[in-house]
C-alpha cells in the first residue's frame, strides 16, 4: 500500500486490505491515456563495473512510478525468441490435450484459460496462461507433444531468475541489505521456491464480434511480487501503468512494446520490503478498440517471488515480519475475500 492509502493495518500481518481492494475495484473504468509520463530505459552493459550508477537509474525510475524497461540485459534475442515459440506451440495444443496439464491451485503450475477475475472489472481476463513453477511440475509438462518445451522453459526461467537478482540487488543495496540478500530469498533449488515463469496468451478477437466495454485482456491490477519482468512482442500493445495519485483519476500510461526490452515493474511483496519506498502500481492489458488490432497477443512475465520460508521485514520496522508464504495466501484470500 502507498503512503496516501495506508490504513489501521500498519504494523499488522495483514498485508492488503479489503479496503484496498475495494480501491482496485474502482480502477475498472476506461479512463484517460496520457503519454506524459517516461517509462525509463535502464542499460544493464558491464553491469559490475557500472553498478553504483546502474543502481542510483534504477532507484529513480522505481521509486517514480515503479515501471522501467531493461536494454543489454543479458538474455540473447534468439534465446526470447525461442521462448515465444514455445509458448506458441504449448498453445497451440487442443484443448483436451492442454487439460491434461492443467493448473494446481494454490500451487501456480498448470494450464488455465479465461479463468483469472480481477476485483477491478468482475469479469475473467481474455487469455489463457502457462505456469511454471521449478517445485510442482510434475505430471505438468507436455513432453508427448513438444518434446524440446521442458528444456527450453527452464532454461528461460533460469535467464529471467538471473536478470531478476541483479536488479534486486541493486535494490538491496539502496536498502541496506546485506550482499546476496534476495538471491538466498530466491532459490531455485528450495523445495518452498515460489517464482514463476508464466507464458500468456491473449486471445484474438474476431473482426464482426461487437465489442465488449466491460471486457479486457487483463483488468487493472498490481502484482503479488518483488519484480516481475515482462516480455514483449513487437508491435503487440495493450500494457498501461496508472502511477500514484493519477489512479484516483484513472490517468493511464501506454507501455509501448519491442522485442529486444524487459519491462518491468515493481510488486507488493518488494514495496512492503521496502517501507513503501518502492511503489507497486496499477497495471492492465486493455482490449483493442474499434480501429485496433484484433490479432492475438503473446507476452511472458516472470515473477520473482521469495521462497515461502523467507521473513518479509522492511529496514524501519514499519510492517510487523512475515514470510512470503503467509504473505501470498493473505493477499490471495484478500482477493477471493473482496469477490
């Protein structure tokens, strides 16, 4: 929660309130767009060497509206490219055979389509999605079908997990924590690891069916998270952050795409971590409108989430301690609460 939307749980265990919920369910109107606001390119290039600098450039653009983008991360084309055609050709499978591997609730692993409800809009997002979770995947993966799929998604993730450690360290450093601090919170080899690659695809929209005002992509919402990094197709556009005090006037900012960035924003989990320094900002993937286009669109995030033995407490003691366990089921039943 941000400075302006605290509330009587400060200092509890109660990470996300049903009030604040209630605040997300007002974020599902239209709104206005405005490309006032600069979505910063941070370059990661000889990133040991330029860290302190590297650090101060994300800081700044993290803690003004929580989105920035990452150019020279590290992570080849091809390799991304490779990992969009796999997720291609995971959803690509039919239906029955996509089932067979489908999502273990309260585990984020499996295949799930048009099942996710935002408090925000009330109505499932228009996509269907692919969890990866390094501890739950058996019996998950599709390897009849797409024998080389295993390999390269967890060769991915593996990327991602890197990238993702690199910029929380530099968090870490402007925090106060220790070196290695949010590398043993994230361990791929923790049988209580919780960071996921998640491959999405939104559905295309065929051009005679009316439009739907209620319907989007994904309804505004912010992440669970520390970090997610977010990947994106060239020319497939929809992403739009609403920052700070322009979500009470519904002020939202496109995010443009290309193939060759990451985007990434901020989660609850880190701006709880961090005091509320880090802001954790309302996001949505919105519908094409009537001149747009309709074609499907494909993105992969990965959500750099800490392992669920791993205690949550910020420098200043502003939020009593709690593991990241409690604190993804806390935030979950607050959400299935507010519905």
């Amino acid at each position: 929660m941000t400075d302006e939307t605290m509330t009587d749980d400060t200092m509890t265990n109660t990470p996300h309130t049903l009030a604040e919920l209630a605040r997300e369910a007002r974020m599902g109107g239209a709104g206005t767009e405005t490309s006032a606001r600069e979505i910063r390119r941070i370059d990661l290039s000889d990133f040991e060497a330029r860290k302190a600098d590297i650090t101060e450039e994300l800081w700044a653009a993290a803690t003004d509206i929580g989105f920035f983008q990452l150019v020279n991360h590290g992570i080849p084309q091809h390799v991304v490219d490779g990992a969009f055609a796999g997720a291609q050709a995971f959803f690509a499978l039919p239906g029955e055979t996509k089932a067979r591997h489908g999502l273990r609730k309260g585990l984020n692993a499996g295949w799930e389509s048009m099942t996710q409800v935002r408090p925000s809009v009330g109505t499932p997002d228009l996509k269907e999605s692919y969890q990866l979770t390094r501890p739950h995947m058996d019996g998950l993966w599709p390897d009849d079908a797409l024998p080389d799929f295993r390999a390269g998604a967890l060769d991915f993730e593996a990327r991602c997990r890197t990238v993702a450690l690199r910029v929380l360290s530099c968090f870490a450093d402007r925090l106060g924590f220790e070196e290695g601090f949010f590398d043993r919170a994230h361990d791929a080899a923790s049988d209580t690891y919780q960071s996921t690659l998640r491959m999405l695809h939104y559905f295309a929209i065929p051009g005679d069916a009316e439009l739907d005002p209620d319907a989007w992509r994904a309804g505004a919402h912010t992440d669970f998270d520390c970090l997610t990094l977010l990947f994106q197709r060239d020319g497939q556009g929809g992403l739009q952050v609403c920052p700070g005090k322009e979500a009470e006037a519904g002020e939202w900012t496109p995010v443009v795409p290309a193939g060759d960035v990451i985007t990434c924003n901020i989660g609850d989990m880190l701006m709880r971590w961090s005091g509320d320094r880090l802001p954790s900002n309302f996001h949505r993937v919105k519908s094409p409108g009537p001149d747009g286009d309709r074609s499907a669109r494909y993105s992969i995030a990965f959500f750099a989430q800490a392992d669920k033995e791993t205690v949550i407490a910020d420098p200043d003691g502003r939020y009593a301690p709690i593991t990241a366990g409690d604190y993804i089921q806390q935030r979950i039943a607050a959400n299935f609460a507010r519905r």
